[in-house]
C-alpha cells in the first residue's frame, strides 16, 4: 500500500498455486501442428538476408524475392528446445531483479500511448517526455509494478531518437528492470544498448546482468520486418532478452475463429523465436501475445470481451506448453475513462492473465485500447491487481494456520477477537487501496468520495513526494551525449 509517495521497496508478484488451462491437451497439440503447418506451407516473410542465409543452411525453404521462408516442422522443435525456460530480469536495484522461473507473475504497464490524462485538469493532451518521467515515477513508487515499459511517447522529441529520451526518461526514474519495447530497429537498438551499458558499468556488465530487455512484433499475417529482426539479433548479441510478440486481430489481420487466430499468432510467435535461436542459440527470450479481435461495428479492435480473456488465457498456456516465459497483453480496457467500464473490462483480462499463469503481464494504467495513460487508473489498475494477486496465490495449510488449539479454546458461541492468534495474523488480511469499505453513513459524510477520487489523491501524493535520485550527474551527461550523437546522425 501507498502512504504519502512512498513504497515499501518490495515487488509484489503473484505467487502461483495453480495455473487454469482452459485448453485440453489435444487442443494444445492441434494448435501447434497448426502452426507448424502453416510454417512449413504457407510460409512466414522475413527479409533479413543473414537469418535466410542461416536457416536456408538448417534446411529451410527461402524464397529470396519475396521473403518467404518455409520452416521444416522438426526445425522449428529444435530451436524452440534451446530457448530457456527461466531465467533473470535484472534491474539497477538487485532486490528488484525479477525471477521468470513460471512460479510468480508479474505487471508492467502498456506501451506508448499518444495522450495521456492532464493530471491537474483532467484534458486529454498528447504526451511529452516529462509525462514519461512522472508516469515512471509513479510506477516505481507502485510495489505492484514489477518492471516497466514505456507507459507513454516522449513526442516532444524527434521520431527517430524518441525511444532513446524514452529510455533515458524511465532510467532516471526507476530503478526496476525497463523493457524498452520501442526500439525496433538498428539504430534505436544500438544507441538503446550503449545508454543502458553506461547505467549498468559498462558493457560486460550489462551482457551479465541486463538491466533492460527488449522485444519485436510481428506484422500479421505472417510478416516479420527487416528492422525489426536486426533490432532483435542486436540486442540478443548484447546479452539482451529479446522476445516476440503478435498483436493479430480476428476478423482483420487473423481468422475470425479463435481457433484460427491463436493458430495463426502462435504460428507468428514461434517463427520469431526460432529465428533468434538460428541466430544466438540460447538466447533468453519470451513468448509475448496482445491477441484481439475486431470490434464489429466499428473496424477498431475489441480490446476487451470474453474473446480477449480467453486469447490471453490461451496464449499463456501455449508458451507453458513450450516451456518459454510468457508476456500477455492485459488489462488496457477499451473504456474512454476510469469508470465502470473501465473496471469490469481490467478485472475479467486480470483474472484471465493472472488464473492462467502468465510470467508477464503488461497493460496497467491506459484507457481507449492502450491510447491514453492515465495516472488515476493507474492506481485503480494496481488496486484490482492486488485482490487477484491475493486470490491466486491460495493458502497455507499447517498447525498455525488451522487453528485447532484457538478454536477449542474459544468454543462454541464466543469471539476470536481478543485473541492472540488473531492479532498474529490480522495484518496479513488484505486492506484497499482506493476502495471504500467504510460504513453508509461515513462515506456519506465525507462528501461520497468514489475510488477515482482516493486514486487522485494518492497519484499526487507520489508525484509531490516520490522524487528518486538514481542517476548521478556524469552518467546523465554521457547519456545525454550518446543521445545527441544519434541525433546528429539522424540529420545527416
């Protein structure tokens, strides 16, 4: 819980005690000799000429002109048998290095929304670098937030070195593990790793404990870009974990079963993987799905709805299946505002992503399909986060927590209140947040205050007093200087 900007310095992840499969095995099989067959004979594009070199020697088809490669199925088993199955996210802070070992989950926020809620007026604005910063501010105060991404666009600067100020802005401000999830090409992939190299010491040090991860989408149908796959094999070769992740929508760019979507993603999420481990066999990597729908009446996509939930509990067991780390797409409601909307749509993905055991999941703090950030439904997200995160991670049972000496000692018809067993354990009941549980006539009194009200409150108590100082002066002056170089280089 937050208390006037300030956290208890701990993560709080879900600690699974059982993981739903919402698919039967046979299902998990279909779908992924699906994919293989769609590999092998439709094909995937991916023009990258030292990937096609690579995988024409592991006996692929490669169709030079058009990009296409043709996976054999026995390939595509192999590489992905060679990814590992945990492995470390490191942050600046150690105590906050985060362990994807599939028995804990872990929440980020989204990714680059073009506008974010004012915080002092409430208008919706486009986003700036500093927005960036206080939102990172305010996700570092959250125990909730366990890594970060780049929750908003840093468009006050130009499009080519944006995700470099965007990488700066949340090293300054955090000192949890960043996955820098907008470097998609060589260039932003390249000056991405020489700035966190100069936060990490160097870079050695980096390449044994990355401070930062990254990840490439794919272009659905079947589509990988060149940039794309380069940014993906430089960070990969600088230590980097490096997954792929598919934002396919059904009806549009996926079939409009879901059957068909999940088959045709999975299809698109294993052929980036095994690509990286042509390329840097052993590579850490993550299995990462944002799976939607189209919305029907308008061409947008759905971004919640029973169809979302069940991608996201879907795709979390697929990567179980191939024993790869998974990041699901959750929450991101498509409500306009932090309303009831909002809330019934985050607390179904939530439970979605969270009772199928997903090791990542990204999406806390945007409104209007991962548009528009706000600093209150941040809060609000952190809120449902915790009562699930309490629910799925069960209970103890043992002599202490049976009780069996207390309540013989009570009886029938007395009270456990006054008892030391209870005050043993009565700070471990869970307490909102922003939820108001006090009586009628209290809250009634103290003017009808709504949770969207408490989560403001709380929001300006961190950006008043959560002002971390993380980077010394020299190492932001280097950063600025690397970023400037590449600003420079972009001109020529």
């Amino acid at each position: 819980m937050v208390e006037n900007g300030t956290n208890s310095g701990n993560i709080l992840p879900v600690r699974y005690s059982s993981k739903w499969n919402i698919l039967l095995q046979k299902q998990v099989e279909a779908i992924h000799l699906a994919s293989l067959h769609i590999l092998e004979h439709t094909g995937i594009r991916m023009p990258h000429a030292e990937l096609q070199d690579a995988l024409a020697a592991h006996g692929a088809k490669v169709e030079r002109e058009t990009g296409l490669v043709y996976w054999p199925p026995e390939l595509v088993e192999e590489l992905l048998g060679i990814a590992p199955a945990s492995y470390t996210l490191c942050a600046v802070d150690p105590a906050q290095d985060l362990c994807l070992d599939g028995e804990h989950g872990y929440l980020t926020l989204d990714g680059s929304g073009l506008q974010v809620v004012d915080f002092n007026d409430g208008r919706v604005r486009t986003s700036t670098k500093k927005d960036l910063e206080d939102a990172t501010r305010a996700a570092d105060c959250l125990d909730q937030i366990a890594f970060l991404w780049p929750a908003i666009s840093a468009q006050d600067y130009p499009q080519k070195v944006q995700p470099l100020h965007e990488l700066a802005a949340m090293l300054s401000n955090t000192t949890k593990h960043i996955q820098a999830m907008t470097a998609v090409n060589a260039l932003s992939a390249r000056g991405s790793l020489e700035i966190a190299a100069v936060v990490a010491g160097g870079n050695k040090v980096l390449k044994e404990r990355p401070i930062i991860s990254n990840f490439q989408c794919s272009i659905s149908p079947l589509t990988y870009d060149a940039e794309g796959l380069e940014a993906a094999f430089i960070f990969a070769r600088g230590g980097i974990p490096t997954g792929f992740m598919t934002m396919q929508v059904g009806c549009s760019t996926a079939p409009g079963t879901l059957a068909g979507n999940l088959a045709l993603g999975n299809a698109e999420i294993i052929a980036g993987i095994a690509a990286l481990q042509v390329i840097c066999p052993g590579a850490p990597t993550f299995y990462g799905s944002c799976a939607t729908v189209m919305e029907l009446k308008s061409g947008g996509v759905a971004c919640g709805g029973p169809e979302d939930f069940m991608l996201q509990a879907m795709s979390a067991q697929m990567a179980r299946h191939y024993k790869i780390p998974s990041n699901i797409g959750t929450f991101a409601t498509g409500a306009k505002a932090s309303n009831w909307h909002a809330g019934v749509e985050n607390a179904a993905s939530g439970a979605a992503s969270i009772f199928a055991g997903a090791d990542m999941m990204c999406g806390a703090g945007l409104l209007n399909g991962a548009r528009i950030f706000s600093f209150e439904q941040l809060l609000l997200d952190c809120e449902i986060f915790e009562i699930l995160r309490r629910t799925a991670g069960g209970i103890e049972v043992n002599d202490e927590t049976l009780a069996l000496e207390t309540i013989h000692r009570v009886g029938p018809g007395d009270h456990f209140m006054a008892e030391e067993h209870t005050f043993n354990h009565l700070r471990e009941m869970w307490q909102p947040a922003v939820i108001n549980r006090s009586s009628y006539d209290k809250w009634e009194a103290e003017g009808r205050r709504d949770a969207l009200e408490k989560a403001h409150e709380q929001a300006a108590g961190i950006l008043a007093n959560h002002r971390p100082e993380i980077l010394k002066a020299g190492i932001k002056k280097e950063i600025d200087e690397i970023i400037a170089s590449y600003e420079s280089a972009c001109k020529d």
